[in-house]
C-alpha cells in the first residue's frame, strides 16, 4: 500500500467546504452563508478505480448539495439567491475534488 493510500485509509474523513462568498455587493444576510464542514468517509473505496472514484464523487455531489442548500427555483424563490447556491456548489465540489487529490476523481469531476 503506497503512502498516499495509507493517508487516505488513516483519515476516514475530509473537511469538504470551506464556502465563503466573497460578493460583497451581492452578499445574502451573513446567516445564509456560513462556513461549513461536511465529512464524507471514502476509507471502503479504491478511489483509483473509475468505479471507486464514481461513489465518492457522487457522495461528494451529495454533501455539496447538503451543505449548500441547493434547492430548486421554485423552492427558493429567488434567481439571484437560487444562483448564489449553485455558486456555492460548484466551487466547493471542486474544492473538495482538489483536496482529495485523485486524477481519477478529478478526471470524473472535469468530464
């Protein structure tokens, strides 16, 4: 077992997010975007498999939705507020994709 798949087996959980939003301008009350965590185990896959580094991606899409609070239009009732949270997702998937540090996941990620 190489040193970097050791890393991952020893930490069963990664900080995902760290989401701070930095419009001003535009920027919802304080309360709407806090800092989050979410942890997201990967420790029972082979995340340099493609199918491995499918699961954990789609846990991570999963923990990035939750911790966002991405809802639908219709639920959130505003463009600007609604883009705001698919803002927050895409750039903490990809924040949680580069901390992992897997050309397969992030292969998955960029495809």
């Amino acid at each position: 077992m190489n040193k970097r798949r050791t890393f991952q087996s020893f930490i069963t959980a990664f900080a995902v997010f760290v989401i701070g939003m930095p419009l001003a301008a535009n920027a919802a009350a304080p309360s709407q975007f806090e800092d989050v965590s979410v942890k997201v185990s990967y420790s029972d896959l082979n995340i340099d498999s493609i199918e491995g580094a499918r699961v954990l991606y789609s846990r991570l899409q999963r923990a990035t939705r939750q911790a966002c609070n991405v809802q639908s239009l219709k639920v959130v009732g505003s463009v600007r507020a609604h883009a705001k949270t698919l803002q927050c997702y895409e750039e903490a998937l990809k924040s949680a994709v580069q901390r992992v540090d897997s050309d397969t996941l992030t292969s998955i990620h960029n495809s």
